[in-house]
C-alpha cells in the first residue's frame, strides 16, 4: 500500500470527472442527488484503489485529493498570470503547465 496517487489512478480520476461533471459541481440527479452521488464517489474510489500500484484512499480522501489538486492548479496558473504583467525587466517565468494540470483545470471551470 503506498500513499502516493499513481500516473494511471490520476490519469483514471481525471477522464471520470471529465465525464461526470456533476461529481465535481454536486448537482443533478434528483431528490436524493447528496446520496447519489456518495454513491458514485465510493465507486470511483474502488476503481481507483483497485489498481495494483498507488495510493489507497477512502471516497472522502480522494475527494479532498482532487480539491487540493484544484487548488494548486490555480495558484499555478495564478501565479503565472502575475508573472505575465508584472514587471522588473527580467524574463517571464518559464514554468509550464503539464498535461495533467490543464486537463484538471479545463473542466473546473
């Protein structure tokens, strides 16, 4: 059992809320939309822990796992935006957004 979220859980984690935006957003799916999609949270997780490498983690967990990757994702592009305008004659920062961090931020939008 290992803590670190592995290339293909996140890779995994990503298309499915690429897919259900609602997981993301908290809405939808009735009157019973909370449980529903507790429900679905719990079925992502034992697809995500079901793989053989990485990082075992209850729904709760890989709900503030995706939170907090969100959050540093747009404190990146933030912070590069600020880089952008601001001045001091030197060269923009060449810090780059990964794959993996646009596809997050596209679909939190």
């Amino acid at each position: 059992m290992e803590n670190r979220v592995s290339c293909t859980q996140l890779d995994e984690l990503l298309d499915y809320l690429v897919a259900h935006p609602h997981l993301v957003k908290g809405i939808g799916l009735g009157a019973r939309s909370k449980e529903a999609i507790a429900r679905e949270w719990d079925n992502l997780a034992s697809k995500l822990n079901a793989h053989g490498l990485g990082a075992t983690k209850t729904s709760q967990q890989w709900k503030r796992y995706r939170a907090d990757l969100k959050h540093k994702v747009k404190a990146k592009a933030a912070e590069r935006k600020r880089n952008a305008y601001g001045t001091g004659g030197g060269p923009a920062s060449q810090d780059d957004i990964n794959k993996i961090e646009k596809k997050n931020f596209c679909y939190n939008k």
